[in-house]
C-alpha cells in the first residue's frame, strides 16, 4: 500500500493536532490567567474540548470504515484499530482532569498544592498525544520515539507531589527501569533491523516469513530481537519480569496520576505490542510468503503465553499482602495486564476483540476504584491503607455499594463487566482447543480465584468493621457523582454487553 507524504497525511491528523493545538492554549492560558480558579478551569475547559475534538473525529472515522491509510511516508497508520484507541485515550485522560481539577482548589478558589495545575494538565496531554502514536505506530522508530514520549512524561508526573520522598523514590526507580528496558529494547531493534534491512512493521513481516520459509524455523537473530523488544513493551505495560517499578510508582504518585497511569499508558503499552506481533511478526495466522502456517514454525504464542502466566500469578500472588490499597491496585493492575496477555497469545481476530473489550471494561472499574480511594484519603487525612475502609458501609454506604462493584468487576464475578471481559478472554483460548491454551485458561483461572481473596479483605472491612470514627462521612459531591457514573457501566455492561463488544469487534481493521 502506497504510503502518503507529510502533507497528504495531516488530513487524517486530525485527533492529534487538535491535541496539539489543545496543549500550546493551556501554555498560553496558564500566562495570561490572572487567578487560581481561572488559571484550572480554563486549562480543564481547553483541554476537554481538544479531547472531544480527538474522540468525535476519531469515531467519525470509525463510523465510516474507510479504508486504512499509511501516514508520513509508512510511519504512522490511519486505520480502525488506532481510531479505538484513539477514542478510547480521550475518554480516560479526559475522567482523569476531572478527577485531578479539584484537587487544585479549596472552597474559596485558592490553589492546595505546590505544584501548578496548568502544567500537569499539558503533561497529561502530551501522555495522551503519545499513546495515540503507539498505538499508530508501524516503524521501529517510531515504535521506540512514541514509548519514549508516554515514559519521559510519566516519569515528571509520578513525581509530581513535591517534597514527597515516596513520590521522589518512585519516579527515581521509575526512570532507572524504563533507561535499562529502552536500552534493551533498542538493542533487539537493531538485531531485527540486521536481519531484514528495514525498519518499517510491512517489510520486516515479508522478510521474516521469506527466511521462515528457506530455513523451516524462525530465524534466531529475530527471536533474540523480539524477546529484546518484549523489555520495553513489558515494563510499558507492567509485565513480569519488568513490573518492578510499578508498586512503589503507584503508590508514590499523586492518586489521579496513578489512576491513569494503570489504564493508559498500559492500553496504549497492548496496543503497540499487538500491532508489532500481527503487523510485523505475521502473527495472526498465515506467514506473508504464504506457503507455513506460522503457529507451527513460530514460538510467539509460547512466549506471549508464558509472560502471561509469569504477570498474572505475579501480580496476584504479591497482592495478596498489601495493607496500602493503591500499593494493592498496583499489583493488580499487574495481574490484570496478565489476563490481556492472553488475548494477545491467541494471535487472531476474536483474540483483539477480546482484549480492547477487556479495556474498556477494565477502565470503567479501576477507574472507579482509585476514585474511591481519592475519597477516603481526601476524608481521612490522606489514609489510602485498608483500614481507612473500615466500618464503610454504615457511613457512606452509596460510595460503599459502588466500591464493592469494582472490587466484584476486577475479581471477574458476575453480573460484572470484568467477568464479561475475563469470559471473553478465556473464550478466544480455548476457540482453538490446543493444549498450550487449555493450560493458559486454566492458569488465569486459578488467578481469579486468588484474586478474590485480597479483593474480598476490602469488602469485608467495609462491611463487617466497625469503624473509629462515628457519624456519617463528609465526601465531595463531584467525586461521589463520578463514582456513580463508573459504576453504571460496570454494572450495565455486565448484562447487555452485546453493542459494546460488537461495535469493538467491527472496528478493529488494522493495517498490514
């Protein structure tokens, strides 16, 4: 497919210059506010409107089905699959400024924090104008510049409470982990780029199937560049071996940043990941040269599926310990980044379906659980350990009822959207009745279950606690609000999933 020149592709650049534009206005805002309030309003009205600017175009686009573009000369794609994204980015960064705005103020409109609310708002636009280039990306360049873009900001944002030594340490490890999975990453580059003399996803995949088909294995130059690659997509997205960093940043940053954090740049982190195996590994069936089946030569299955099971028993395992919630959410962002793994070891259409359902769903519910925690920790002094929950029942039971939702949704239970997700998930492995993913199913499974138990500790304190304090707790109407709206789709999506997961499963066209 022919690719399109600098100016040709701007016409289908329409989500990200409106980000653009977005950003340069909240700098120029931020100088010529005169008040607090003025200065986080406007910032917040400015970036919502190039956010919606993003999400109709992108929709648009997804409406019409046209047909799949190559952006700046084979760098960037225009297709169905990024659109999702797209959409999907613009929806979650903009809950998270709605989260963070109120944070900035007091009842009297007067700044809370040190740190300027313009700047962190920009910061969160930019975050989300490089997960739209991952999840677009079809160049190895491009590939490492987009992560580059989402990790160099994530570092400043998780550092962002100033004078906080938690924050400092997390963002420090933050950025010693993401230096050595770049590095790592770029060394694979280059062995995949010796290999087949191209940097571009189209032409590496007809390179690698033509030496699949001389030598009757993938060559194993590409295996070490691809497991090389999996370093910064893994750390991307909080995989294991490469999760390390992912506790002590979650609990470090400020919990808006976290909540972000644990659905964004890891929705962004699958994306980019699946378009590398499918678009330049040949991964979703038959090798472009047409003559090998490529589950029979080719080991990504065993290796998507072996990282998998690695993450989620991981991230369960080490959850099951926590006292501090956003440390426990941590790990169980890490174990939920195992059960989209699985979706991505199926290689196949269904498989994609599967997993951009899954975090859509995912979103909804830990979105609202860290807006939960942002509550009580707003209530109680800034608690975010288990006890902060106790006696929750009795003293805000609505933000109690709607807690219990997500916690039941993450553990995958119905009527919940999470089990609709995990069904799915599960339903794509065993579609093809191998015995590599029976034993995967079986493994996720057996996670769900350990899941349940630090998931039920929370319910449980709630419920059957008495808490210290008497009386009725005093929360924010705004978050209380939102909480609500997360937990109406949680809920409804667990029993009419059907439009949801059709719409996605039409709209995941990809380029290749």
């Amino acid at each position: 497919m022919a690719s399109l020149d600098n100016f040709q592709s701007l016409v289908y650049y329409g989500a990200e210059l409106a980000l653009i534009v977005a950003i340069l206005a909240v700098i120029g805002w931020d100088l010529l506010a005169k008040s607090e309030r003025s200065k986080v309003l406007g910032s917040v009205g400015i970036c919502i409107a190039g956010l919606g600017f993003s999400a109709v175009y992108s929709f648009a686009a997804l409406q019409r089905h046209g047909a799949p573009k190559n952006l700046f000369y084979g760098m960037l794609a225009f297709d169905d699959f990024a659109n999702t994204f797209r959409v999907l980015f613009a929806v979650i960064t903009a809950v998270i400024l709605l989260i963070a705005a109120p944070a900035y103020l007091d009842e009297r409109g007067r700044s809370k924090e040190k740190t300027n609310a313009s700047e962190m708002f920009m910061l969160l636009m930019v975050l989300t104008l490089g997960m739209n280039m991952m999840a677009s990306s079809r160049h190895l360049l491009m590939i490492y510049l987009s992560i580059e873009m989402v990790s160099l900001i994530s570092f400043v944002l998780a550092g962002f409470k100033l004078g906080d030594r938690k924050s400092s340490e997390g963002a420090l490890k933050y950025v010693i982990f993401g230096g050595v999975a770049s590095g790592v990453m770029l060394y694979g580059m280059s062995w995949i780029y010796g290999v087949t003399h191209s940097l571009k996803l189209g032409e590496i995949s007809v390179a690698i199937a033509e030496l699949t088909k001389v030598q009757g294995h993938v060559p194993e130059a590409v295996f070490v560049g691809v497991v090389c690659m999996l370093a910064g997509f893994g750390y991307k997205i909080s995989a294991a071996p490469f999760h390390m960093w992912t506790p002590d940043v979650y609990e470090g940053a400020p919990t808006p940043v976290t909540a972000f954090l644990s659905v964004g740049p890891k929705a962004a982190g699958l994306a980019v990941m699946t378009r590398f195996f499918m678009d330049g590994l040949s991964a979703k069936g038959v090798l472009a040269a047409g003559a090998v089946a490529a589950p029979s030569v080719a080991p990504w299955a065993v290796l998507a599926g072996c990282l998998a099971m690695a993450t989620m028993s991981v991230g369960n395992l080490s959850a099951l310990g926590q006292d501090n919630v956003k440390r426990m959410l941590a790990y169980s962002s890490i174990a939920h980044a195992g059960y989209m793994l699985l979706g991505v070891s199926v290689f196949n259409q269904t498989g994609l379906a599967a997993i951009v359902f899954y975090i859509v769903s995912y979103c909804f519910m830990n979105l609202g659980a860290f807006l939960v925690v942002i509550l009580l920790a707003e209530a109680n002094g800034g608690d975010e350990s288990i006890s902060a929950f106790r006696g929750l029942g009795r003293r805000a039971p609505i933000v109690a009822a709607v807690m219990t939702m997500f916690l039941i949704s993450l553990a995958g239970i119905p009527p919940m959207v999470g089990f609709v997700g995990k069904f799915y998930l599960f339903a794509a492995l065993l579609k093809s009745a191998t015995m590599w993913n029976w034993i995967l199913a079986v493994v996720g499974v057996l996670n769900s279950v350990i899941s349940l138990f630090y998931y039920a500790r929370i319910i449980r304190v709630m419920y059957l606690e008495e808490s210290p304090v008497a009386g009725a707790l005093v929360l924010r109407k705004l978050f209380g609000v939102m909480t609500v709206a997360l937990a109406i789709p949680t809920l409804v999506l667990g029993v009419y999933w059907a439009p949801v997961y059709d719409f996605v499963a039409a709209s995941l066209g990809m380029i290749h």
